[in-house]
DNA sequence: GGGCTGGGTTCAATGAACGAACCGGAAGAC
DNA sequence: GTCTTCCGGTTCGTTCATTGAACCCAGCCC
C-alpha cells in the first residue's frame, strides 16, 4: 500500500487483484477481499492476537492464516509485535489504519444480522460508557455520538448458539468484553 | 437468506461459505465475500444494470458474472426487471435490502482513498441537495446528515486515471452522475 | 533426553476462476 | 426471406488458490 496511483503491482499477476479497476473499492477489496481475510480482522476487534488463536476459531488452513498474517502485516493493518522473548512469541494486533475499518466491519455485521438472523442478533454491541446499544451506524442510543471501537463492548445476543464451537476464543466469547481487549 | 438461524445451508458444500462460524459477518461474506461480487454491487449503485454493461466495465468472465447476478438476486439485493418486450431484456437493480449496503461500501472506499491513493481521490462523493462533500462516514458535511445514495452524487476526483479503461460506463463516469440513476 | 507447545512450511488433491468458443432468439438491413 | 448483429447467456479445457494432513524446528519443562 501508499505506491503511487499507477504502481500497483503484485509481483506476480495472480488471480485476486483488480488490476484494471481503477477505483479505491478496487484496491481495498485486493487486500480485505480475500477469503477469510474480513473474519480475520473481526476477529483481531475482538481481542485475538495470536496464531493458534485464530486458527483455533476460524478453522482456517495454516498455510492459509499464515499468509494472510503476513499481507494484513505488510499493509499495515496488523502489527507483529513480541510479547514474550523466551520463547520468542509475537502477536498480531489491529494498528491505527485496522481499527479504522471498524466502522465498515460492523455495518456489514448489522446487515448480515437484519437479513440472516431469524432468531434474533447473534451478537450485540454496546457503548461501554453509556450502557446503551449501537444503531446500525455504529451510534450510541444514549449519548448519540459514534462509538470508537475501544468503547465498544460485545456479547452473546438471543440468536447466539454456544453447541457449535468449542474453542477457547468462542468460550471466552461468551462473556461480555471490550473490543480491542487481549480475549485470553 | 432468511432461513431460521439453525437451517443455513447450502445445497453442496463448497468451499466459500463459512458454515463453522456462529456469526453474522461470516453469513454476510458468504454472499458478498466472493470475487467480483462487491465490485458488481458497486456498479449497480453507479447506475450499471445491463449483463453487457458489467461485463465491459470489470473485465469479469461470462460465467462468473452469470453466477453472481443469480446469486444476488435469489439473496434479494438485486432485483431482475424487464425494460423490454420485444426483444425480451431484463435488467438488475439494487432493492431496498441491496441499498442499504451503500454505508458499508462508501467506508470501505473512503478507507481505500486514504491509504491507497497516493494521487488524491479517484472518485467525489458529494450530496446532490448541498452541493457539499460527504465525510468518510457518509455524513453531509454542510446539512450534517447521513446522506442517502440516492441524494449521492459521483465524479472523477484528482487522483482519477481516464487513461486505464476505455468502455461505456467508464466513459460514463467521468461525468457527473447521481447513484442509482440509469448510467447508459 | 523426551515430550510438549507455538508457529509455522510442504505437498497432493480439489474446486473455483479464467477466457475463448459456441449458442439461440429477436431485431434490422438488404 | 436470408444475412448479420446484438444481447445474454452456456460449455469446456486450463490455470490458480484453497484445503487438510503431514512434517518441521526452536525453546521450554522435567
């Protein structure tokens, strides 16, 4: 990311870019577009940081996770970032340009639940400071401004079923808890 | 779509959807996270309604885009409408539940123009009512409302390259044009 | 030294995307 | 009434990404 307009070019021309489109949707979509790659990132908002984490929730291939690690890292939306030098471990975190797509995430997430959730919201989110549910754009109810993903909290909503997964991160995921807060 | 949250299932497996994850972003990625797909609704919101017109303008193979039209109208974001008797010709528009994308996707493009257009923009986004450019939120800047796409209007930005692509709707756009209206 | 854990890489099989060719109905041109 | 074009597809062989199982290695822990 940050080339010039006309630079940008993957060494190779695989099947995944747009590279006639000339258009942001175009070049956002190269990088988030990918398989896996947007579940990766809602699962980054919600305080999973390492390797066996999300490979543990998402029941993605390694190879798979591995890679796309590795370009959410070179686009700047993750960072690697060592927590612990004996074992050498890094974890994967949101940066200020991840957490930026937040707004786009969660109203994708309201749309999926307003035409896929006959049970009711799978998941709801709330202004930490207000107690008050978010409207679809991501408002607070109560104090009406836009609510920054830190200040976001999410739990289990009436549509929730906990008999699919049984994973550390969807155990935890059980408990209401702050966006961006480490899960485990 | 609408089926009750327990029966969401496709008739063969296939390798796109995400049917481990309880969770209403993976349900809406399993219809709008393919290839070609975003940018496809990204058209009818620019005006585009034609088979022939997409095909033009996204460089998209028949069948894909085949696909992907029957794909989008059995989940009810587009909608299939006969504009002629003789020869018999239907076209795609967006419905209601197809338009309420539109906050998503302006996110997703306002994140791309950010870190990707080193140029500038490549596209305006403006409210037709006020004449004022729109926020990364979508919000007028002058009458401080969240400005529906039919209120919308694109053009050409500094960033902008006419030299990339040279079809109809291309050509189309580098005038001018409120979403949603009929580009050709 | 032997096993465990975390974070990967390798590789054969599968399945989706690509793109060029083909197709059929309905005008329109002659 | 035949010829051609346009539109909206379908067919099919090739290419490329995803899958999942196996393997790998470094560094604890005992």
């Amino acid at each position: 990311m940050n080339e010039p307009t006309g630079g940008y070019h993957r060494p190779v021309a695989l099947g995944k870019n747009y590279e006639r489109q000339d258009c942001s949707f175009a070049r956002a979509l190269e990088l988030l577009g990918e398989r896996w790659t947007l579940l990766l990132v809602r699962d980054a908002f919600y305080g999973v940081r390492r390797y066996a984490d999300f490979l543990a929730h998402l029941d993605i291939p390694r190879a798979v996770l591995a890679e796309r690690l590795r370009t959410l890292t070179e686009a700047g939306v993750l960072a690697r970032h060592r927590y612990s030098d004996s074992p050498p471990r890094d974890e994967y975190v949101l940066t200020e340009r991840g957490r930026e797509l937040w707004g786009m995430l969660h109203q994708l997430g309201q749309w999926g639940e307003r035409h896929t959730s006959a049970g009711g919201p799978r998941r709801l989110f709330s202004h930490a400071d207000c107690d008050a549910p978010l409207d679809p754009r991501g408002v607070c109810e109560r104090c009406d401004r836009l609510v920054p993903p830190e200040e976001v909290e999410v739990r289990p909503g009436p549509g929730a079923r906990d008999d699919l997964r049984d994973d550390p991160v969807s155990r935890a995921l059980r408990q209401p808890h702050r966006l961006l807060e480490p899960l485990l």
